[in-house]
C-alpha cells in the first residue's frame, strides 16, 4: 500500500481523533454497544466478528442513524486492517457519536487472535 500515501496520510490523521482498541477489548465491549463491520457485503457475508452488524464505509453516515439514534450508543467500528475504521470512527465523531471506537488491526488481527466469526 506504499502507493498510497495520500491515503495513509488520512488514515494517520483521522487516528490522532479517535480511540482506537483492541480486539481482546472489542470483544469484551458492552452488550449496549454496536459493534460494526464497514468492509464490503461480500467480505462481510464470507466472515465476520461475532455480534458484528454491517453497515460499510459507503453507507455508513446515510444509516447510522436508524441504527443508532441515540449518540452517545457506544460504537466500536473495523474493517479489514483498521484503516477505513478509523476514517469511520472519525466521521461518526464528526456526526456527533460520542463514544466511538476503531478496533485496532481489524478484522485480520481478530481473527489471528482467534476470537468468534459468523459467516
């Protein structure tokens, strides 16, 4: 991904922003929290974390808001590696979510972890 930089340089950015965790504590979230999967449909019907719900970064702001209507729901966002959930994490603090999370390493590193999946 080095032919990215522009990209990295947002993502280095948005993580200055927001909170980031572990997947060791995003399993161990509130059971009042969401937990959210912004990868795309197909990576998300494949696998994804246990409990996760799909809203991808695409549709992400144009949905939150059905599924969580109040704003200080504690969110915790991942995608595939961590970087589009830290974009994520940042928009919804911007939308004025006040308890949002980015899972540090993502999906990959909860899988590594081996932590539940659901296909």
């Amino acid at each position: 991904m080095a032919n990215n930089p522009r990209f990295h340089q947002l993502v280095a950015d948005a993580k200055t922003h927001i909170r980031e965790t572990t997947p060791q504590e995003a399993q161990q979230r509130p059971a009042n929290s969401l937990f959210i999967d912004v990868r795309e449909g197909e990576d998300y019907r494949q696998e994804h974390a246990e409990g996760a719900v799909h809203l991808s970064r695409g549709i992400l702001e144009w949905k939150i808001e059905e599924v969580a209507p109040d704003l200080s729901t504690p969110i915790i966002c991942y995608c595939g590696g961590g970087s589009r959930s830290a974009l994520a994490a940042e928009s919804l603090q911007k939308m004025g979510y006040t308890n949002v999370e980015s899972m540090a390493g993502g999906f990959k590193a909860w899988r590594e972890q081996g932590l539940p999946t659901s296909s």
